[in-house]
C-alpha cells in the first residue's frame, strides 16, 4: 500500500512546515518481507563520516540535489512500513524517486529462481538466505556518483574518503532545515557548476592530485549530458560514461552499480576485487580477467554474485603489499 505524496507547499508555508517539523512532502510504502535499510542504502554512503548522510533512529537522512532544487530525506522502516519524508525545495522529486532509492525497484526475481540460484556456489546460497532483504538502490544522480568514485581512482579508500569530506564541508551547501528538522552538518554536495569553480589549490589541500581533479572537471563540463545518461540503460549510461578521457570501466561500473542498481556491472581493474573473488570461489587469487571467468557463468547477475560473496564474511588474505596512502598536500 502506497501512500499519496504531499503537495509541495509554497515557500512561507513550507519555512512555516519547517519549524514545525512537518514535511513538504512524504509517502509509505509496505517493506518487502526481511527488508533492510541499512543494507540497502550501505553502498551510497562514502564511510561513516560522509557529511550527505546523517544516521536517525529507525532510519537514515541524506541529502542532495534534484532538478527541482535541494532537498533533506529522511528514510525510515518500521512496523512493517518504508516511509519518506522530504524538505525543501526537491521535497515532491525526491519522494517520487524514493522506491528506486530504497531498491523497492530491484527486482531479484531471476537470481533467486530455480536453477539459477541452484547454480550459484554455496556460500552465495547461504549469503543470500541469510540476507534475504538487500536490494539495490538506484539514485538516478550520475553527478553525485561521479565525482567521489573518480576521487577513489588509484588511491585507498582512506584517502579518497578524507578528500571527499573535506571537499564537501568545504564547498557543499546546508541541507534544508539543518539544525532544525534535520541535523547540523547535514550537506548537500555541489551541483557541476559549483564543482567546477574549486580552484586547483583546494584539489591540493584536500589532497587530490592533479590527474583526478582534471578527469572530475572534464567529465562535469558535460554535466547535463551526464544526467541524462540515467533514463538510459545500465549498459548504455556504462558506454557514455567511457567516452571521457580518464574514467575506465572500474569507475563506469562503480556509478551504475549506484545509479542504475545494475546487477551486473564488475568493478574491472580494482586493486583487491580480482584476488578476493579469486580466493573466495577457488581459495586462490587470480587477476581480471580470472575473475571474469570465474563469475562468467552467472553473466546478467554478477555484480548480484560479488555482493553476497561480501556479505558471506569471506576474509582473503592479503598478497603483496598494501597501496601506500600517498598526501600530496605537501608538494
């Protein structure tokens, strides 16, 4: 059972709604059986300190841009029941893109059916028993997914995700209603043009080198062109994305796999997947294209296939030495 969103109120009666609490727009849905939010929304969020994100009893905020304007969401689950509940100006966008968001889209029909989910090995059969409510959300915001996974290219996650902060404390806007409705520090992260305007010097204090800071200002000097590649297909938004000098197939996949929920996309040319797949299928490493083989067999459900073989607890060991955490601040 769905309910009807709000109708957007106009701006004095949404500051009034605002300090009131009450929402500028909202819907419920009914949660699949075994559904989880925190599962489900896990792969938007860029570590715990990412400032779009805010945790809530029951639920989670975050924030971000829509065609309409900003908006704060708060996502909750509770007896049974999804609710959604929108400030700002983005309040009606936002819950009418919710159920994509909330992976309510996602369909696991074909991985889970007979003799498909037979032919998956065991310890994907028992990840995906014991978690039987993932999904996969689909944010439809090309922008927003491009810019931090470019950040994360040929660097550890650690610092990537510092660089992120920093870049969004710094050049994000409050969130509508923080520290009234929603909490102090909630962000919303830059639209293409205000990315576009961070000098090179706040690229190198946030410790971001030159050739990630150049592929995010070429990519974004597209920006609307990226944006419609999310009515496309996760196959075709893939081959756009490909066509800018400096984003390859591990950052295309990345962005559907968030964008599009694609079930299929493989984070190609990342620096532990291959081995981790590799030790967790045959208890060996294997490189790429190993990897591809290995996961070949259940082609249209891959990326399906890689996330329960995380969520079945297998630890790889690691082989060879760790990517060093480089700062280039100092140069």
């Amino acid at each position: 059972m769905t309910l009807a969103p709000s109708v957007p109120r106009s701006s004095g009666a949404a500051a009034a709604a605002h300090r009131a609490g009450t929402a500028d727009a909202e819907a419920a849905w009914e949660a699949p059986p075994h559904y989880s939010l925190a599962a489900t929304c896990f792969p938007l969020q860029r570590g715990d300190g990412d400032p779009t994100f805010a945790p809530h009893p029951g639920g989670l905020w975050t924030a971000f841009r829509t065609p309409e304007g900003t908006v704060s969401l708060l996502l909750t689950h509770a007896a049974g029941e999804l609710r959604a509940r929108a400030w700002g100006e983005g309040a009606a966008h936002a819950v009418a893109s919710a159920p994509a968001l909330l992976g309510l889209t996602d369909e696991w029909d074909a991985f889970d059916a007979d003799p498909f989910h037979a032919s998956l090995p065991h310890l994907v059969r028992e990840a995906r028993r014991r978690n039987p409510g993932v999904r996969a959300p689909a944010t439809g915001r090309v922008v927003d997914a491009l810019v931090p996974t470019i950040l994360e290219q040929k660097v550890t996650t650690v610092e990537a995700r510092r660089a992120y902060r920093y870049l969004l404390r710094r050049f994000g806007s409050p969130a509508p209603g923080a520290g009234r409705v929603a909490p102090a520090g909630l962000v919303v992260a830059p639209s293409s043009a205000e990315w576009l305007r961070v000098p090179s010097w706040e690229w190198h204090r946030a410790g971001v080198g030159p050739q990630r800071s150049a592929t995010v200002m070429r990519a974004l000097r597209s920006s609307s062109g990226l944006e419609r590649l999310a009515a496309k297909t996760a196959a075709e938004a893939s081959a756009g994305l490909q066509s800018i000098p400096g984003i390859g197939v591990w950052t295309a996949a990345e962005v559907t796999q968030r964008t599009h929920a694609d079930a299929d996309s493989v984070s190609v040319g990342d620096f532990h997947l291959a081995k981790f797949v590799g030790f967790a299928l045959t208890g060996e490493r294997t490189d790429d294209a190993g990897m591809l083989r290995l996961l070949d067999p259940w082609r249209g459900q891959r990326q399906r296939v890689v996330r329960m073989l995380y969520l079945a607890g297998v630890r790889a060991p690691r082989f060879g030495p760790r990517m060093t955490i480089q700062d280039h601040r100092a140069h």
